[in-house]
C-alpha cells in the first residue's frame, strides 16, 4: 500500500521528466501572470491621467495639477510664426498689439 508514495507503483507519472515538465510549466504560469499583471497596471496608469494634447502641452503643466495649463496668446502667436503661418512684418505687428496698453481690438494713443 504505501508503494505509491515511493514511485513503485502503478499510475505514479511524476518519475524523471514529469518532475522537471511540471516545474519549468510552473515557472511559465507564473511568468505569464507577472507580465498579465505587469500590463494591467501600465493600461490602468496611463488611462487614469489622459496625456495634454495640442499646444498646451508644449506649454507644460504650469497650474493645476491634472490640468494642462493654457498658452497665453503671445505663445500662440509664437506659434504661429514658428509654423512659418504668418512672417516677421505680421508677428511684430500682432505682438504689438496684443501687448498694447488698450489690449487688442482698443484703438491706440492717438486713434490709431
């Protein structure tokens, strides 16, 4: 009767290579599990804290946390004539504007 607890009897299939296949598929099982769990937690991270998108992510997150910060008009501009969309003659133009003691859209000293 206890024979079987010492590889002597019928029906004992852990002898030799079965020992070694069960370790090594042991070892695959567990490796799988790691990286499924590995992958869970990089999708769940990067899902939870949707990344800045357009130009307020050049600008960087200056404001709060979670929330991409605004570029100001002046970086829009900046922008825009870095993309080559406007020359150097309109740039300067709308900068002085923009930086106007009126702001834009205000006539000027002297009704220009």
């Amino acid at each position: 009767m206890m024979r079987h607890w010492y590889g002597h009897g019928h029906g004992h299939v852990l002898g030799g290579w079965g020992a070694g296949l069960m370790v090594v598929v042991g070892l695959l099982v567990l490796a799988v599990l790691v990286m499924a769990a590995i992958a869970l937690f990089r999708y769940v991270s990067r899902s939870s804290r949707p990344a800045p998108q357009g130009p307020a992510a050049a600008a960087g997150s200056a404001g709060a946390p979670g929330r991409a910060a605004v570029p100001t008009p002046e970086q829009l501009l900046a922008e825009r004539f870095a993309r080559g969309e406007i020359d150097a003659e309109e740039y300067r133009h709308r900068l002085d504007v923009l930086r106007s003691v009126n702001g834009p859209g205000e006539p000027g000293p002297g009704g220009g």
